[in-house]
C-alpha cells in the first residue's frame, strides 16, 4: 500500500492541533487582569500577594505550598469548613497556626476560573511602580506662588502710591520756588485741595477710573458671595479637611494596602448614598491588629472604645459609644444624587468626584460640586454603553420609534453619547 507523506503530515498537524483545542478546554490559563480585579475585591482586605502578613497571611508561593492537594486549595477558598472536615494534615496544620491569631476564613462565593485567575495574579504579581507627581496649581510649589498674588499686587499698589505722593511733593516743592522767583507769595495747598482741583481740570478721566473701580467692586464682590459655602476645585489650602474623631489614613488602607472602597463604603453600588462604616467592618482587620504603622495603638484603641472590644480578653463587652463622624462631601438638601446611577450604571470612578483618596493622609473635598461643576461633566462625560445592560435597553426603546431612530442618529453624528444627551441636563434630574 502506497502513503501519501504529504497527507500524513497534514494528519498529524491536524491531530496536534486538536490536542491543543482538547487540552485549552480542559484547563484555562488564568488572567492577569481579572484575577487582580477579583483579588482586589475579595482578598486584598486580609490578604497581600507577597509574603508580607496583613490581617491575615501574604499569598505569595500559596500553589507550591498547596502542592500535590490543589482541589483542595480550591475547596479551602470556597468552603474552609469543608476543607477542614477532609482531615487532611496539611489542612489542620493551616488552621492549628494561624486560626488563633487571624480567625477561620470566610466562604468565598467564587468559581474554579475566577480561582485560576487569582492564582495566576498571585504567581505572577508585579508590584506597581510609584510616580512622582510634579507640584501642581492644587498644591504644593505653584500653588504656594498663586497664594501670594495678592501680597506682591499690594506691595506694588503701596509702591505706586509711594511714587504719587513723591513725585507730588516735587511738584509743590518747584511750585513754591517757582511763586518766589515771581515774587509772588507761595500757596501751601494740601493733597486733598490738590486732588480737588486736578479731578475738577480732568472730569473725563475721573468719570472712567470710577467706572472702572466700581466695576471692579462689584465683579470681586460677586465671585466672593458666589463662593460662599463652597469647597475645592481650586488651591489645596481652599479645600475642606474636617479633624475626625478618629484619625483614618486613607492613604494606607486605600493605598498601601489597596482595600477597595466598595469594601467599607459598601452600598455605594447599590443605594444613594455610599454610607459610613460601621466599627464592625473595621473590626473584621481590627480585632487581629491592635497597632498600626501611622498612629500606633492610639486610634485603634478608638474603634475598640466605640464598639466595646476588650482587646486582652478578646471579647466584647457590650458597652458601646457610637463614632460621630464628620461629613466630607455634603451637597445642599435641595440637590438630588444617587451614587448607585453613578456608580452601577454611569460606571463612575469614585476619584472623578473624591480625587485620589488613596494619596490622603486626610480626606478632603478636592472638587467643588457645584451647579456648574456637575453640568460640566454631565456634558464632557461619555456615556459608558458597552456592556452596560441598563443603556441596552435604553437603545432598545430608541430603536423601535421614529423619534427614537432620529435621536440615535443626532446622538451618534460625534460617536459619542453623553450624560446631557441623554437628559443629564434636566432640571427634574436634580431638583424635583
């Protein structure tokens, strides 16, 4: 029998090439990106992924650790009461060295593939770079200069009227010498006399500098009443920093230890306002961690205070003191807001109207949430549709009307759909 080598080899390419279909089936190679978004979510509040110990132990080499018992691993991080019942000694041995310092793990509500992509994130983990961050007019070098504009404009007002009043001096001085030669006898005339007589001789010039001040009044006037009450949006010394009762450093559970906000302010995804924390959630980290790095055992001792916490029994003792909070961010009653539009369906980041907390030793108002500073955005801010099932329907609707079809069409002439376009610009959106 005669065999074609050159089918043969199409065979076998064909063949290797469906072992590789077979195998990326049965196996999925984890995301990076997906499994930091799940880790930032779901771990970063206990864990790190590095061998650094935060509110519970760092994740770095977990699968080499875990080796030869990884569907357990993934039963542990979905169920560790049912990794424990396996009796397995790895498993027993986890428990009997950190359950007594940092307590039993929560049940995580994940999937095999979201398990592998996690454990791709640790594995391959890249900590991220720090930038410097050149002075800006929000603060630091340039914003110190535009703080002392008004000094050097009063420094060079009393330099000109110093300048006036010498050069007016000379004039009398020569005046009188002037009346002596003549024979005359001189006139001490005063400044005000003075003045007097030169704005009699030059009305026309009088008449446009009072023009012009009393223009200047009331445009200075106006911009400071229409300040009133109003925080941020132009130096760092103008933005609102209330001293809390205790001393929170977004800086580092934010940023350091990069907990997502969603973490503490939980409903911000789901209601209309964002709500405080309870001292539960701080004490799901805080009943392990008595010290932290910025200020010690001081504030800490705060929260055990609040909630009744006896930290060297380790037991609460019933008598609670609530925390009173100082409000940040407090736009006017008249003003409607909902964080879950924002957040859920406009796909809003926290920092376009916070700023970037994770830099804040303080939070601060760093925008000024005014009337004008929210139409702004409703007209710049591109409406997020990909993906975004609440705007599918909206399109559904436009779709199945002649006014609607129109619309998309007006809409779509840039590409691009805005919050105004779509009725971001409404009174009724806001004040009903």
């Amino acid at each position: 029998m005669n065999h074609n080598p050159r089918s043969t080899s199409s065979l076998l390419r064909f063949l290797s090439f469906l072992a590789l279909i077979l195998v990326s089936m049965a196996s999925h190679a984890g995301d990076y990106a997906n499994g930091e978004s799940i880790f930032v979510a779901k771990c970063a509040s206990c864990h790190k992924p590095t061998d650094e110990v935060n509110a519970a132990p760092g994740l770095a080499g977990v699968q080499e650790r875990w080796k030869g018992n990884e569907a357990l691993l993934y039963t542990w991080i979905k169920n560790p009461n049912a990794a424990i019942a396996t009796g397995n000694p790895y498993v027993a041995a986890l428990v009997g060295k950190w359950k007594a310092k940092f307590g039993l793990m929560a049940a995580q509500n994940v999937t095999d593939v979201e398990i592998d992509d996690i454990l791709t994130y640790i594995a391959e983990y890249k900590p991220p770079v720090a930038t410097i961050l050149e002075p800006t007019s929000s603060g630091g070098v340039e914003g110190a200069e535009e703080g002392m504009s008004w000094v050097w404009w009063l420094v060079f007002a009393f330099a000109f009227l110093a300048v006036i009043f010498s050069l007016s001096g000379v004039k009398r001085q020569l005046q009188v010498a002037q009346s002596i030669k003549d024979g005359e006898e001189p006139q001490d005339i005063g400044y005000f006399d003075a003045f007097k007589s030169w704005a009699g001789n030059n009305l026309a010039l009088v008449n446009i500098i009072a023009i012009f001040l009393t223009i200047l009044i009331l445009v200075t006037a106006w911009d400071w009443a229409a300040r009133i009450g109003v925080y941020g949006g132009e130096t760092v010394e103008n933005n609102y920093r209330p001293e809390q009762p205790i001393k929170f450093s977004h800086q580092l559970h934010a940023g350091a230890n990069e907990i997502e906000c969603q973490y503490c302010h939980s409903s911000a995804e789901s209601s209309k306002t964002p709500l405080i924390p309870s001292a539960n959630v701080c004490m799901n980290c805080h009943k392990y961690i008595n010290e932290g790095p910025v200020y010690g055992k001081t504030e800490i001792a705060k929260i055990y205070e609040a909630i009744g916490w006896d930290d060297e029994n380790k037991e609460y003792t019933g008598l609670t003191k609530p925390i009173q909070w100082i409000k940040v961010h407090d736009l006017p009653d008249h003003v409607y807001f909902n964080h879950a539009q924002h957040v859920k369906v406009g796909q809003i980041e926290c920092e376009t109207c916070h700023g970037d907390v994770k830099e804040m030793e303080v939070v601060e108002q760093v925008n000024s949430l005014t009337m004008g500073w929210c139409i702004n955005c409703h007209n710049e801010t591109q409406v997020q549709m990909a993906d975004n099932g609440y705007y599918d329907e909206i399109h559904a609707r436009l779709k199945n009307s002649d006014q609607g079809v129109e619309l998309l069409k007006e809409y779509l002439e840039d590409g691009t759909i805005t919050a105004k376009e779509l009725g971001g610009w409404e009174c009724a959106k806001c004040h009903y």
